[in-house]
C-alpha cells in the first residue's frame, strides 16, 4: 500500500523591474490591500521584501498572479484603486481559461458616462453582441454576472446614438423571500424600492441630472411588469429584469408588447425564483420555447462570468456543488 502525499504548494519567485518606490507602494496598496485582494481571486499566497516577491500556490494560479502582479506595476504610476484591481483580476482569470473563441472578438463600445465600459468576460461580450444584433435578448446566470447593468448601458448606448426614442424598465414586484407588509406612500413611493436597482444603473451610466431630464421629457420611463398590459412600445429599449418572478401569463404578456422599432432584454437569475410555491416560472417556460425561434439570442452566464467581490464566484460555486450534493442524494 502507497502512502497518499499532498503536494506542497509550489514557491514561484518574481523581481519586478525598474524598481519604482512609488509603482511598488501603489501596486501594494494601502496595508497590502491589493496584494490581498490577488491572494483571494486566485487563492496564492503572496510575501514580499522590497521588489521580490514570493508567489506560493498551484503553478497554474502563480502564474496567474505574476502576471497580474506584472501588469498591476505597470499602471501602478497613480494609486490602483480597488475596483480597478477586481476588475484587472476577472479579466485576467477569464482569457487564458477561456480564449478569444467565444467572445469572437472585442467588446462593443458602448456611449455612456463610463468611458471604461466593455465585456469583461467572454460571455459579457457575446451578451452585448447579442443586444446589439437582435431584437430580443435573454440574458439568465448568477447574481453579478453584469445581467443588468450591461443591458441598462446597452439602453442608454441606443438612446445617445438616438437609435431609440426612449427607455423602458420593468421588473415583477414580487417581494424576495420576505413579507413586507402595507408599505406607505403613493404609488411611485411603494414600487421604489423594487426598482431601485434599475435607477442606480441609470444614476452611475448617466449621471443624475441627464437621467432627470430624460424622466421629465418622458423618455426615461420605470414601472411595474403590470403596468405593461395593454401597451404597445415602438420605438423603445426595455428591459424586464428579475424576470425569474414572471409567471408564464406575464412572461407572453410582456413579449408582446414589442412594437415596431424596439429592442427588448429579459434578464433573470433561475436559481432566485421567489414565486409562490408550485408556481411555474415564466423565464423557464420562455427559454423551452422560444430556443429555436429566429432572432432571439440567449446569453447563459456562469459564476466564471461574476465581476463583483472575487468571494462571490466562489459563493455561487459552494451553492452550485451544495445543491449538486443534495441531488444525488
């Protein structure tokens, strides 16, 4: 009988060059800050003395993390912030896992406030591609994964580039996982807090005067998926998000209010249906149905594809192999 061994993880070694004070205090950041933050995203460990550091971990994450330390160094002439190190990271973890194969090329640009916008990953590029060559879009996967914030700028893109006239948003005010009771206030005051991602997208795409301007001219309109019945909307851009929530009824309710001239995204999270119990989803029914159907494109994000916190991929991954456990059970 052979013993079982454990590998020990694998010391890399790397000299960063020129050596700047300034770069490398910047590259570090506050307390290590950043070098923490690579630590976490690629699960290295990371100890440093002046210019040397000392990348220990599995030789495909070492690799990894000399690359982002590489790459970090370089921008490193003003102070990096956090966003920019999260973001630098998912980048870098998602080309060399996945390729160019996919994403078929680079990012579309897009006209918002936030000049640095593009795909981050693969499938965020293939999901703006999508919006941008068909006239309704499914985007479904985890929490974070850019579901909404890419079609609100996706949106906004159209109506800038004046390929629209306005923008319409929607979601179900189904309450998630909690009761809240009377909720006090007019109408606009008691669907606020259901909507209150959308306008956040819009605050940070836009800016806060030009979004309120939009809203006055009419061409900015937010509003319950019950409020869509009867309508027709050309010439508009609208997304219904949290579309997990719909029921069948809703779901053909809604896609059926396209008219001519409009462009439509239906973003949704199966995993987070908070639906009554026994209640069919109308996202799931849509997906079956609709697959075949020309000039709907469907964009399926995984927890590769998450772009907030790096422990959020990995929580998505706990629960994905926690409910994988309790199926084979």
């Amino acid at each position: 009988m052979s013993a079982k061994t454990t590998a020990k993880p694998r010391a890399v070694e790397l000299l960063l060059s020129p050596v700047n004070n300034t770069h490398l205090a910047n590259l570090c950041g506050a307390l290590d800050e950043n070098l923490r933050q690579i630590e976490t995203a690629l699960d290295v460990s990371i100890a440093r003395r002046g210019e040397r550091f000392t990348l220990r971990g599995e030789s495909i994450q070492t690799a990894r993390a000399s690359e982002a330390l590489q790459r970090f160094y370089a921008l490193a002439k003003d102070t990096l912030s956090v966003d920019e190190i999260q973001l630098g990271l998912i980048e870098l973890i998602n080309r060399p896992a996945r390729g160019d194969a996919l994403c078929g090329g680079l990012s579309p640009a897009l006209m918002t406030r936030k000049t640095e916008l593009h795909g981050r990953t693969p499938r965020q590029v293939e999901y703006l591609k999508h919006i941008q060559e068909h006239d309704i879009t499914f985007g479904t996967g985890p929490a974070g994964t850019g579901k909404t914030y890419l079609a609100v700028a996706s949106a906004v893109d159209a109506i800038e580039r004046e390929l629209v006239q306005r923008i319409v948003l929607t979601r179900p005010a189904v309450e998630a996982g909690e009761r809240l009771g009377f909720l006090p206030g007019d109408l606009a005051q008691k669907v606020d807090p259901y909507l209150r991602p959308l306008y956040d997208a819009l605050y940070d795409l836009m800016g806060f005067d030009r979004v309120a301007k939009l809203f006055e001219r009419g061409a900015i309109e937010i509003a319950p998926l019950a409020y869509m019945r009867g309508r027709t909307l050309n010439h508009a851009f609208i997304i219904l998000d949290e579309a997990q929530n719909t029921t069948p009824e809703q779901m053909k309710m809604f896609l059926t209010r396209i008219g001519i001239g409009a462009k439509a995204v239906v973003t949704g999270d199966v995993t987070q249906i908070d639906l009554q119990r026994g209640q069919k989803s109308g996202l799931i029914e849509a997906r079956q149905i609709l697959k075949d159907v020309r000039g709907i494109a469907f964009t399926e994000f995984q927890k590769e594809d998450v772009v907030r916190h790096p422990l959020v991929a990995r929580i998505v991954s706990a629960y994905e192999s926690h409910t994988s456990s309790l199926e084979g059970k």
